[in-house]
C-alpha cells in the first residue's frame, strides 16, 4: 500500500515526502521535472534514510499513469503536480488550463479505473479572490480570481466536489495553502525557483545570497498599518504534516473536506524583511516599486477547522524561524539544485 505524490520532486511535495515517509508511510513519486530536479528526491533519501520510487512521467500522459497504477499498490494520491506561475499564467493560458485541468482530468481517470478514490489537491488561498473580510474561514465565499493559475485552483476545487458528490465512494481534501515558506531544518531541500522569482521569500534569499541586488517592495500604500500588503507565510514543514493529518481523515472516510492551511497570522512585506535580517543578520536593500496587479491588500486564515477536525496546528514558532530556515537552504545551495 503506498501514496502516490505526484509533483513530489517539487518545493512543498519534496517536503511532504520526508513526512509521510518518516510517518512510515510508503511513498511512490510521479514528476515531469518540468519545474524540479530528481536532486531533491535524493537529498530526501539522504534525510529519511529510506530510497524513494520515482517515475518521470507526466500527469497527462494517461498510459504512463495507468502503468503507475498497474504496477503499485496505490491507496491515496497527494496531488501537487501543476504549473504554478502567476504572471507565466496569464501570458501562456492555454497551457496553464491543459496542464492543471486536463493533467488532472487525466490523473481523475486513472485513478477511477484502478479503483483508487482518494485524492489531496493543493489548493491555495488565491481562490478567496480578494475577500471581504480577513481572517478567511472556509466558508468565506470564493471569489473572483485575478489570474488562469488561480481560476484553475478553483475550477479544480469545483471539479473534485462534483465528482465526490456524483460518488460518495470517494474522498477528497482540498488543502487550501497560504504562503509556504522555511526549509527543512536540514538545509538539504527547499524551494529553487527557475528565473527570477516571483514569491517574496525566494526574491529575498537571492538578494541574501548576492544573485540579486535589491527587492522591490510592490506597494508601500495600502491600507495597512505599514501601507505593505499582509499575508500568512506558513513553515513548509508545517504544510508537510497537515498533508499527513489529512491521510488519517481520508482514512476515516471523511468525503469531501476543505482545509485553511496558514498560521492564523498575517505579516506584512516589511514585517518579513526586518525578521530575515534578525534572523540572518543580513540586511536586505529594497524599494518601493508600484503595485503589482492582482495583489490583494490582506489575506490570511482562520486556522480553527483544521485544528478541530484534523488536530493540526502550524507548529513553527515565528517569522524569524521561517526565514532562518529560508537562509539556510540557499546559502547552503546558492544555486538550488543547479550545479
Ligand atoms: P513546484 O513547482 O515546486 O512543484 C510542482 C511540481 O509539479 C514540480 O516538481 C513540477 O515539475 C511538477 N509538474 C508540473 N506539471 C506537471 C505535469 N504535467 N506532470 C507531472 N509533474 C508536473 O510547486 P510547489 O510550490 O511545490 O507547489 C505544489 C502545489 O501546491 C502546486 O499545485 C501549487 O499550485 C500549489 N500551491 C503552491 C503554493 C506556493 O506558494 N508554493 C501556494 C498555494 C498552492
Ligand atoms: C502569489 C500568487 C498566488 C499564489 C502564490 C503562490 C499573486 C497575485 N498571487 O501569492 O496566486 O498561490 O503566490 O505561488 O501573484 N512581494 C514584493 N516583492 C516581491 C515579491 C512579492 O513586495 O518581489 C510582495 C507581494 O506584493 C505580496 C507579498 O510580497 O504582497 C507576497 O507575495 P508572494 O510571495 O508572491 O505571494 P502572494 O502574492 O500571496
């Protein structure tokens, strides 16, 4: 009986995989490499101690994934594959809708064919749109998303439920993620952003590292109390156990669920610059450039549901923490997984 991770070369799944492999789970991994390196998963055998089976394949390529299926004894799959780039999205749509939903259309069908009828879907607090009220709960209405990456979280989402529905023999958790963060302790793994990085803290940590020479900070005049937008940057290794904790629900039986996955706390852009230069002692030179189109002034979770029902609770104590852990992955890998 194994879980099959598809994605799992990749930042959050590669994480998620030293979890559910030291919670003694089996693990099967299924990437295309197309934004990972088969690096990660070795420096995962490194962390656990246990080797990790991998098949390069593609989540659209259904006869390769009926050969996973055919070949292992498949229970649960975690689903992390997809693209993931905002503004990439919004310039090559076509191929964000293909590879997220027919990739997933095409895993969904496989998956109804050996039998398997459990599935994790990465999910992200994109689908909230820009919401009324912060912290979001789950029941927040979902909103208008500001670019195809995020429409395709949230058609996904709406495709899982109409499937559960049609068939209550499935089981489907959709974790909703704020902003993943940190590294694991170890420094071995992390996030290796191709090109120039579109998320904060990898902008950050290639500043750190010298790759690039300062941040631009996209808006100072928002309507919080330092004008810089506010978010719930969540340890990745926090992430990693709510996705075991979400295979014992899937193991109750639970049928459709929904989970925040954050912290509970927002953190402004400059409230993460000062705790990477406490926690490093590196200062970061920034400017303030305009806004980027799409971002939403705050956003962050109401984590109650996932404590109650799934007993999970961001266990990393702070920002500092996070981006100690940030630092350590790059400067211990200036190039990710490059040479
Ligand atoms: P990532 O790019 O590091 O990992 C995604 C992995 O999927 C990569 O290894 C990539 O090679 C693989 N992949 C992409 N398309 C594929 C395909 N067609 N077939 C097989 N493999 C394919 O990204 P991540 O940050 O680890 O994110 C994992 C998931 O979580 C994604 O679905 C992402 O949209 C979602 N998510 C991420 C964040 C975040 O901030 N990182 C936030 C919310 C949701
Ligand atoms: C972004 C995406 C979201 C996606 C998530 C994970 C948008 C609008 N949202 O979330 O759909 O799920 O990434 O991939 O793109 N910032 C800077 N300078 C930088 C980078 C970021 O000031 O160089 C600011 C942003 O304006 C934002 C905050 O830092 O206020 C966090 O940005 P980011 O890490 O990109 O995450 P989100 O915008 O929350």
């Amino acid at each position: 009986m194994a879980i099959l991770v598809t994605g799992g070369a990749g930042y959050i799944g590669s994480h998620t995989v030293v979890e559910l492999q030291n919670a003694d789970y089996d693990v099967v991994v299924l990437d295309n490499l197309s934004n990972s390196s088969e690096k990660s998963l070795k420096r995962v055998e490194r962390i656990t101690g246990k080797p990790v089976p991998f098949y390069r394949a593609d989540i659209l390529d259904k006869a390769a994934l009926d050969r996973v299926f055919e070949k292992e004894n498949i229970t649960a799959v975690i689903h992390f594959a997809g693209l993931k780039a905002v503004q990439e999205s919004v310039r090559k749509p076509w191929e964000y809708y293909n590879n997220n939903i027919t990739g997933t259309l095409t895993l969904i069908q496989s998956m109804r064919e050996h039998g398997v009828k459990n599935i994790i879907f990465s999910s992200s607090a994109t689908v909230y749109g820009t919401p009324a009220q912060v912290p979001v709960t789950e029941e927040t209405p979902k909103g208008a998303c500001t670019n195809p990456y995020g429409w395709t979280k949230s058609m996904l989402e709406q495709i899982l439920q109409d499937i559960q529905y049609a068939d209550r023999e499935w089981n489907v958790i959709l974790l909703r993620y704020f902003n993943p963060i940190g590294a694991h302790k170890s420094g071995l793994i992390g996030e290796d952003p191709s090109g120039i990085p579109n998320n904060l803290m990898p902008y950050i940590t290639q500043v750190a590292v010298g790759k690039r020479e300062e941040l631009g900070v996209f808006g100072d005049d928002y309507p919080t109390p330092d004008g810089t937008c506010i978010r719930d940057y969540v340890h990745v290794m926090d992430l990693a156990a709510g996705h075991v904790k979400a295979l014992k629900k899937i193991e109750e039986n639970a049928g459709l669920c929904i989970y925040n996955l954050g912290t509970g706390k927002g953190s402004s852009v400059l409230e993460v610059i000062h705790s990477f230069e406490e926690a490093t002692g590196i200062r970061i030179p920034y400017s303030v450039k305009p806004r980027r189109e799409g971002d939403v002034p705050e956003n962050y979770a109401n984590v109650e549901k996932a404590y109650r029902e799934l007993g999970w609770k961001a266990q990393c104590p702070g920002l500092k923490e996070m981006c100690a852990d940030s630092w350590r992955w790059q400067s211990q890998n200036p190039n990710g997984y490059g040479e």
